[in-house]
C-alpha cells in the first residue's frame, strides 16, 4: 500500500500528520519522534510488522537525539492522541515471543497500527485544514485591505482589535467576525459597470431605467467582440449567471461582507482575494487582459475554491497565460473545472 502518487505510505502519513499538527495538538518534538518511530519500520509494512522493537537507545538515536525523558514523554503524548498505541512487557523490554514453529504469540512494542488505521481520516482532516487555512488568509487580507482604506476613521477600540488580529493565530469565525465589523471602502463607491462592461447606451439606461435584456446582461458574461478576450482563439462555453457561480464556488461568499449581487461586486471581491493565494498585480493584469473583468473574476474565485487542491495558484495561473498567448481558454470551461466537488470533509473519531 503507497501513498498518493506512488510513494512510501511512512512518510505521506507523516506530511499528513504535520498538516494538521495544531488540530491534533502536536508539537515539532511529536514530530520528531514519529518520524524516527516511522524509520524503523520497512517500507509499506504490512499489518503485522507495524510495531516497533527498538530500545530506547536506538530511538533517541534516530529522534535527532533527544534526552530520554522527553522521548517518554512525547511517546505518552503520540499515544493520548490515538496516534500510536504501546503494549509494555513483564519486564519493560519490547520484544517478541515465537512459538517452537517461529510463529509470533506475543508481540511487546510501540505499534503505529493506529495511525495507518487513520490513514482516511487524516486525509479528509488535512482537506479541511487546507480549506481554512486558504480562507484565513483571504480574510485577513480583507481586513489588512479594509484597515488600509479606513483607518483614519475607526474607533480606537476597533483599530487595535483589528491590527491585533493580523498579528494573532486566529480562526476563520473570528476573523470573519472581525472583518465584518470593518467598513467596506466599496460600499461608499457608485456601483457602475467596468468599461470592458459596459452596455450600449439606450434610452431607457440615460432614464435610469433597466429592461429585462439588460438586466440579463448584468447577471451573465456573454460570449461577444465586447470582451478584451481574443474572439479568433477563444473557446466557446456557455454563459454561466451570477447565481450559477456563487452556487459553485460556495466558500467564496463566506468572504464576503455582503452576499455579491452584480458582477462588479464579484470583480472587487476576486481583487481582494488575489493578494491573498498569492496572485501579483503584474500576473493579475495580463490575466485581465486575456480574460477580460468577468473572465478573470471567474479564474481568481475557481483558484480560491480550489486552494487545497492547488498549492501554487500564481505557478499555475502564469502556466496557463503562457499557454494563452497561442489559444485563449475559456474562463467559464476554467471556472467549471477548478471548482469540482472536493471529498467531503471527515474528522478524526473519539
């Protein structure tokens, strides 16, 4: 049994462990001495050689050297989280006992059967950690963001709350609850249509007025030579709504102040989390230009839905508009792809 992509379960259990560590409340030293727990077993052992025998000795050997004493102690803690179990022999030695036939009858050690038996659950634990770390870092630079544009007028109160905030190990409620506190510096701006946007001028528009075409128009990126994409290269998808998108790309809303309700508010808020997977302005601007406002909005929002599953959204964005200066993709194809369904979510028991 390997790990994703072929390789040696030992140490994929180990990187899954290291993601989730502050979930199930680790500390480098656990680390240190599962890792060195792992060596001593074969590669891809099977269900019966999953226990460890060696002394003490040989652990602190292959634990970067710690002192006994905290190698007990790190060993209780491994076994308190369920990651590893001990069965201690008469005579505190670990060891087995084979019968006249060397079959084993009783095995004294320190087994990780335990932890390869988590093995889905720490995938599915390691997915959400993933999911809320991308969305603490959305939030906070929505907070950097909205301290940036409002300082000057917050109360004191509320300044150092938020300020403190961006230096502490929060979660994504509490940030959220902060953020929401803070003025949107968008909420004060004419909420009108990008350039690249823009419908032709009408009557009924010079009236202040919108009919049923238009406000059709408002709600879903159509496929005409209005956008800054190359119509000649462009491949042909269907529209997709407002509605459609924000159904998708479900967690983005949840960085939102307020629920988006035209696509110059998904527009802003895509900006805003950009910074926040590691888009730049240069990367960004080339992505607008072969994308157009809508278009590049819909990638930015597929990448922060997909932040889990892609460790490098701004590797991967680049790759793409090299590949566009020959063929522009589809931003909805993109979008659609970037967003399918990610494995449910499951906790460790007990």
């Amino acid at each position: 049994m390997t790990g994703k992509g072929g390789t040696d379960l030992r140490w994929h259990l180990l990187d899954l462990v290291r993601i989730c560590r502050e979930r199930l409340q680790l500390r480098d030293r656990d680390i240190a001495v599962l890792r060195g727990l792992l060596s001593l077993l074969p590669q891809d052992p099977q269900p019966d050689q999953r226990m460890v025998f060696a002394s003490n000795r040989v652990l602190i050997a292959r634990c970067d050297g710690i002192d006994e004493r905290t190698l007990r102690r790190r060993l209780n803690h491994l076994r308190s989280v369920g990651l590893v179990s001990k069965r201690p022999s008469p005579n505190g030695k670990r060891y087995q006992v084979r019968n006249s036939e060397a079959d084993v009858q009783l095995s004294y050690g320190i087994s990780l059967a335990p932890l390869f038996d988590l093995h889905p659950h720490l995938e599915a634990l390691a997915e959400t950690c993933h999911q809320e770390a991308a969305q603490v870092k959305a939030l906070r630079a929505v907070i950097r963001d909205r301290l940036f544009h409002s300082a000057a007028d917050l109360a004191q109160p509320l300044l150092e709350t938020a300020r403190l905030a961006l230096r502490r190990k929060l979660g994504p409620d509490e940030l959220r609850a902060i953020a929401a506190t803070l003025p949107d510096p968008d909420d004060s701006a004419p909420d009108h249509m990008p350039p690249d946007m823009t419908q032709p001028d009408t009557a009924s528009e010079r009236s202040g007025e919108m009919t049923a075409s238009n406000g059709q128009n408002d709600r879903h990126i159509q496929r005409s030579g209005k956008e800054t994409f190359d119509s000649d290269s462009a491949q042909k998808a269907q529209d997709i709504s407002l509605d459609e998108c924000l159904e998708m790309a479900a967690s983005v809303k949840d960085y939102a102040p307020h629920p988006p309700r035209s696509w110059p508010d998904l527009i802003r808020l895509s900006e805003t989390l950009a910074p926040a997977i590691g888009l730049t302005h240069p990367v960004l601007g080339l992505a607008k230009k072969r994308f157009g406002l809508q278009g590049c909005a819909l990638v930015v929002l597929g990448l922060v839905e997909a932040f889990g599953r892609i460790r490098s959204p701004g590797a991967y964005l680049n790759a793409v508009l090299r590949k566009a200066e020959v063929q522009v993709p589809d931003p909805v194809r993109m979008f659609h792809s970037l967003v399918r369904s990610a494995p449910a979510a499951r906790c460790i028991p007990g």
